[in-house]
C-alpha cells in the first residue's frame, strides 16, 4: 500500500462534520458504542492536559517507561510531517496498513453521522490501542479536557496536568479560571493526578475539582519539587532525592515538564536510573529543536538553524528565555501563525531577542494570518520586521545579511510541520 491510501481515508472523514472544533462527546460515545467500546480495554491510562508542555512531558514518560522495559502506546496531536505521528503502537508509529484498516473500519462504522476530524481518528487511535498488547497507554488532550474527544477512559491510571496558561479562548472560556476548569476536567473519581506548576487561579480550580472527586494530587511545590543547581536538575518528592542531567529537551521550562514526568514515573514506580533515561532520552521534535541535516541546512551551511512551534505568549516567554541563555548571535526569527492566537503576547518576549523578525503565511493552512499581519503584529511590539513568500526566501533574505545568523523558524506547529516535511 501507498501512502495515498491512508490519506484517502482521512480526507473523506474531513468532510464528516462543517466544524473542525465542535467540543462535545455526544459524537465520540455513538461511535465507540458501534466499535464496542475500545476505550474500555486499553492498557493502563496515563492521561495528559494542559496549555504548554503536554507533548514533551508524554515524550519523558514515554521514554522512561521505555527505558523500564515497558511496552507504551502514545497517542499526540497536531502531527508535523505526517498523520501517523500521532499513533505509537507498543513504541512503534503505527505502519500505513494498520492504518488505513482502523480508519476505514471507523468511518464504516460512523455510517455517515456528523462527527469530527479529530474524533473520528481519535477513536481509530482507540481502536488500534485496543488490540495490540502493550504494558501503558499515553493519551494526550487534543484542546482542553472536559469534553476532548480522548477524555472518554473512566479509569485511568493516572492524569497529568502541566502548566495552565491562556489559549484557545475562543473555546475554553476568557479567563485562567474557566480555562483551568476546563483541564480539570480529565480528572477523575479516585485516580491520582501530577499537577505542574501553576498560577494560583488555576491552581485553586485543579485542587477544587479533585476535591469534588476525591482524587489525591501529586502537585509541584507541595508533593514534589524541581529545579537547577550547579547545571544538573534536581528533583525530590516523599521518597527521596534525584541528581539528574538537565533534559536533553531544551529550556528552562523543559525542568518543570521533566519534574511532571518524573512525578507520574515515580508514582507508577519506575526505578531511579530509569527516571534518569525519561529526562536524557526523549525526543521531541520540533521544540527548540537544532536543524542540522536537510536542504535547509545545508543552505544555511555557517548559520544556526533552530524550529519550534510554540505559539502562545507562554511559550514566546519560554522560547525568549532559552535564546537569552544562548552564545551570543544575532538573531532573526521566521514566523508564521494562526489568525486564533495571541500574536502580540507570543511576540513582545521575543522582541530583545531578535534581530529582525520575517512573516510568512503557513503553506497550505487555510487558518494562516497573512503574512503582512504578523509583520505589523511584530512591528506593534518594537520589533523590525519585514515579510517573504515562503520560508526559503525568508532565509535567503536573513542569510544574504548575515550568513552566520541565528535562525528561529517559529510561531506554529503547522509550520513547523511544513518546515519538517520540506526539510525531509
């Protein structure tokens, strides 16, 4: 089979619904019901919510549960490169076949109902999970909680809530307060949760939900702690102290997201030395992450070439304090966004960092801000900015001034993921 076949099939379920976020679970339950319900046969459920850091705090669990022998499905959204990214059978990316099977039997069984994009590969992501054997199932939120289309597991055995920040008001709620509630919603009657650091009004929302239902709580600053010392990470809960690598994953807010995993690792009792592979071994593209190999690099032959797709004014803070810790290097930033996101609150922390911002609109995303409207976003923010038709002639621009630049292709996780599949 080709890899056509797969697409085929997701491109018929696109038109399933008019809405690509239509937040219910009305949908997911009629359809899990005619596949028999495989969200009630997975293996063990380690379900994960948050604003930032939801996808690399997975990665860490993953790898040390990995590293302990352990047999791990993981389930992730968006993908960058290609949709099968967001299906690890057993450790493995789900194979085109495999695919293409559980896609075609969801949308036979969905008999034409109106259902959406992300619900109807969720369930297919389900179903896969369901029959292959494996010790842990990691399910990442798609967008919020209460109604996501993964929070459908009555028992996991665990949920995991990173840092709450603003995003996806138009979804959620306007404030930290009904945006927290809505993470909370994975939180379940009895099942611990890991709790990352928090601002207090959402904190005060997470600690009321798992009153209500009786969940005890594994929280950052009063069951657990991290931090840096001497350039080594240091994490300690009731059980003892850790002295560990900082994690390969880079950033200051990479700690806080290794101290989650390390919660949830150690609440499922996973060794020391295997804590330590969780925080050395994961991979987690496209976060902060060095383009060394590819056609763009290799254009870009004497400059240094990063990509992330952040794109909150939480992750501008992160991505601005870990280019400050950076050699000194001028540098310029390649931004596409979303017109849904807070440009300017993604941008003003980046503004001492950059030498000169250039916009590009997102290839192929119908949700792009125009690439002159980032421009003028940036400007508004004290930034120099100027725009190109595509992210090559964006770097051809930068490197033409400076062929040992700093290059941070940035603003989105759909341009990352055009950049990955380009850069192949």
């Amino acid at each position: 089979m080709t890899q056509q076949t797969s697409d085929a099939v997701l491109a018929r379920m696109m038109a399933l619904h008019p809405k690509i976020i239509d937040l219910t679970l009305d949908r997911m339950w009629r359809l899990l019901d005619a596949l028999g319900n495989p969200q009630n046969t997975l293996p063990p459920v380690i379900h994960i919510a948050g604003t930032n850091g939801k996808g690399s705090t997975q990665a860490m669990i993953r790898a040390g549960l990995e590293a302990a022998g352990h047999r791990v499905h993981a389930y992730t959204s968006p993908h960058l490169a290609r949709f099968h990214e967001r299906i690890r059978l057993a450790g493995d990316l789900i194979t085109e076949p495999d695919l293409t099977d559980v896609l075609d039997e969801c949308y036979d069984a969905n008999n034409g109902g109106n259902i959406t994009y992300f619900e109807i590969t969720t369930c297919a992501a389900l179903l896969a999970f369901s029959r292959s054997p494996a010790d842990y199932t990691l399910l990442e939120v798609g967008l919020g909680g209460r109604l996501d289309a993964t929070n459908v597991v009555e028992k996991p055995a665990l949920t995991v809530i990173t840092p709450v920040s603003i995003d996806h008001q138009q979804y959620l709620g306007d404030t930290l307060a009904q945006i927290a509630g809505e993470k909370a919603g994975i939180i379940k009657r009895g099942v611990p949760c890991v709790v990352g650091p928090q601002q207090e009004e959402a904190m005060d929302v997470i600690e009321a939900e798992a009153l209500r239902h009786h969940a005890p709580l594994l929280a950052y600053g009063q069951h657990w702690h991290v931090g840096q010392e001497a350039g080594r990470m240091v994490y300690q809960d009731e059980q003892g102290l850790l002295d560990l690598p900082k994690p390969n994953l880079l950033g200051a807010h990479q700690i806080s997201n290794a101290g989650a995993a390390l919660a949830a690792l150690r609440h499922l009792g996973v060794a020391n030395d295997h804590c330590e592979a969780a925080v050395t071994g994961a991979q987690w593209p496209a976060r902060m992450q060095r383009l060394k190999t590819g056609p763009l690099a290799e254009a870009a032959a004497q400059a240094e070439l990063w990509l992330d797709g952040g794109h909150n004014p939480a992750a501008g803070e992160a991505i601005a304090g870990l280019l400050g810790t950076l050699p000194k290097r001028p540098t310029y930033l390649i931004c596409g966004m979303l017109n849904t996101k807070d440009i300017s609150g993604y941008l003003r922390p980046l503004a001492a960092q950059a030498v000169k911002l250039i916009a590009v609109s997102i290839p192929g995303e119908a949700a792009t801000l125009p690439a002159h409207e980032t421009a003028q976003a940036a400007r508004a923010v004290g930034m120099n900015a100027d725009e190109a038709a595509s992210v090559q002639s964006a770097l051809a621009d930068i490197l033409a001034i400076d062929p040992s630049a700093r290059v941070l292709i940035c603003g989105s996780l759909y341009l990352a993921g055009s950049v990955l599949r380009e850069n192949g």
